[in-house]
C-alpha cells in the first residue's frame, strides 16, 4: 500500500487554479497549518516541461506518467504510488501517455 497522503485537513485552499498549456495542466495551491506549500493536481495526455525554483517532489496520485529529469539520462516510469524529486533551479519532462494523470507536487527546503 502507498505511503502518499492524499488527504489533507486544516489547511488553507486557493480557489484560483493555476492553469498551464491551455488548460492540460491544472493545479491549485493550499498551504498546510506549518506554512508548508502544496499544489495538487490533473495532467491530460500530452508532453510538458516544467522548470523548478526550489527542489519538488512530485506523487503520483492516479494515472501514471513518464518523467526525463534535467541532467539524468534516462527516462522513469511512474505508475499510481510512486514518486520523484527534481532538484531547485533545474527541471523535467513529464508526459502522460493517456488517461489522466493526478499529482501532489511538495515543495522541499
């Protein structure tokens, strides 16, 4: 069984989602009681890159995606339960073969 929480209570939801590559991403924010920052959300079929700012790690909630990390030369595979992390000041490849693809993004300091 996953270890990947995908319940959070006593936090502070933003109702505006952050909405990427016409609408095939989507996101929204919330902030749990330590100030910690999550954004979770949907990725439809398709083929993305993200850059980071600070270190993520990301977990795969539903549907399953393929990653290639800035630097790493291989492509992973991430089915439901999984995750993985990407460095700050970096970036990643992710793409979602079919189906759709949910995800819970934590920002690491």
């Amino acid at each position: 069984m996953s270890s990947i929480a995908t319940k959070f209570d006593n936090v502070t939801a933003i109702a505006k989602a952050n909405v990427y590559f016409d609408g095939k991403v989507v996101s929204h924010a919330i902030f749990l009681q330590n100030g910690a920052k999550k954004t979770m959300g949907l990725i439809f079929p398709g083929k993305y890159r993200f850059g980071t700012d600070k270190a993520e790690r990301m977990e795969i909630i539903a549907g399953r995606c393929a990653v290639k990390i800035d630097g790493h030369e291989h492509t992973t595979f991430h089915p439901l339960g999984t995750a993985f992390e990407v460095a700050p000041k970096s970036g990643f490849e992710i793409e979602v073969p079919s189906g759709i693809c949910e995800y819970i993004c934590s920002f690491i300091d």
